[in-house]
C-alpha cells in the first residue's frame, strides 16, 4: 500500500502532459481502474474479518 501511494502520483504527473488525441489512452484506463477498484473491493469483502478477535 506505501508503494502505491508513492508510486500514483509519480505516475499521474507523468501521463498529465499527454496530448488531448490519446482520448481512447484515457477511456480505457479509466475503464481499467475501475474493474480494478471493484475487484479488489470484492476480494477485501471476501476475505474473513477480525470479528473474533479482541
């Protein structure tokens, strides 16, 4: 998680002086982030809580 947090914005101020003709670049990463999103939310949901822990 420390990687990624370091990592994001690296990358965003890396790809934010693309040209406005990479449009179908940002559409498919925007779709690709959010499949990532609710798949990793959908595991975190799977995986058994703390709930008998005190």
């Amino acid at each position: 998680m420390r990687r990624l947090l370091i990592l994001y914005p690296a990358v965003l101020v890396l790809l934010l002086p693309v040209p406005d003709t990479w449009v179908n670049f940002w559409f498919w990463s925007t779709l690709l982030a959010a499949v990532a999103g609710l798949i990793s939310l959908g595991l975190l949901l799977r995986t058994p809580g703390r709930r008998g822990r005190t």
